[in-house]
C-alpha cells in the first residue's frame, strides 16, 4: 500500500505538540504525565487503525485501550501526599 509522505504532517505536529507539552509541567511531574500519555497513545493508535487502515478494533483491543486508559487516569488522578 503506497501512502503519501504527506501524513507525515500531521504526525509531526503531535509529537511537536506533545513534546511543548511536557516543556509546561513541573519537572517533578513529567514522568506522570509522559507515563499517562502512554494510554492516550494506544488509544489514538486505535483510532488510527479504525480510521485511516480501515479495521476496525475487536473488543480485546477495546479492552486494552480500556485497561491502559484507566491506569493513565489512576496515575494521573491519584491522591498523593504533599
């Protein structure tokens, strides 16, 4: 399958998105937030296949995305101690 370079575009631009993101957040928190955004990832990755490569997620794959956004919430959400 030939794809246009031109898709690298939009992928550059969320990586150079994301990574002015972590530049905003406290140094001590940017381990959490780059760990968290693992789950978002596999959830756009998801969302990549479903849409540009046309299959569509079974629900193991919806399972998964379920499981690591959940762990992404319990990191990023969690109570911690001052």
């Amino acid at each position: 399958m030939h794809m246009s370079p031109l898709w690298l575009i939009p992928g550059l631009v969320s990586l150079i998105v994301f990574a002015l993101a972590l530049t905003r957040i406290e140094t001590e928190h940017a381990g959490r937030a780059y760990a968290a955004y693992g789950g978002v990832y596999i959830l756009a990755s998801l969302l990549w296949l479903w849409a540009v490569e046309g299959a569509v997620p079974d629900r193991w794959d919806t399972l998964g995305a379920s499981i690591c956004l959940a762990g992404a919430a319990v990191i990023l959400f969690s109570p911690r101690g001052s």
